[in-house]
C-alpha cells in the first residue's frame, strides 16, 4: 500500500533525538492531513520503526505507554515533562 510505504520510510529515517508529531510524518510522506492514519500504522505495530520519536501536535507521549515512551526518548537526549515533549526537535 502506497500511504504505508511511504510513511515508514518517513519514519525509518528518523535519527535519534529527532521528534516529529503525527502531522509532520504524514505532510512529509505526501499525505497531508492523514496524522490519525499514521497513528493508527504505527498502532498496529510490527513495523521496525521508531515510533517513540512521534508526538501529538501538543507533544503528548502515547497513552498507556507514556512511561516507555519517555525512557527511549529521555535515552536520545530529548527532555519529557509531564508526558510531554517540552520541544518537539524535528526535522525543520
């Protein structure tokens, strides 16, 4: 599928420390608007890829994962407070 495939390589070519929101993987990919699409791929997981570099626009780490979430991005250097991302450190 198109949308998948060009998602993941978006998301493949992420670099550590790198945070981007759900928004921006799909602006980048050639799917504007799509965010909840790409939320819902990396959902469903088994992809190999770094999902814990993807926010929501206000920062939010995954609900339920809010812990593991802030681990692997505390380990990149990337400041978490309150289950958010204080700056998203993106591609731009």
């Amino acid at each position: 599928m198109a949308f998948d495939d060009d998602v993941l390589a978006v998301l493949h070519a992420l670099r550590p420390g790198e945070v981007v929101t759900y928004g921006e993987v799909a602006e980048e990919a050639g799917w504007p608007g799509r965010a909840r699409a790409v939320g819902r791929l990396l959902a469903a997981g088994g992809h190999g890829v770094p999902w814990w570099r993807v926010v929501t626009s206000t920062g939010r780490l995954v609900p339920g994962l809010e812990a593991e979430h802030a681990r692997r991005l505390r380990r990149e250097g990337v400041e978490v407070d309150g289950g958010r991302v204080r700056r998203p450190r993106g591609r731009r």
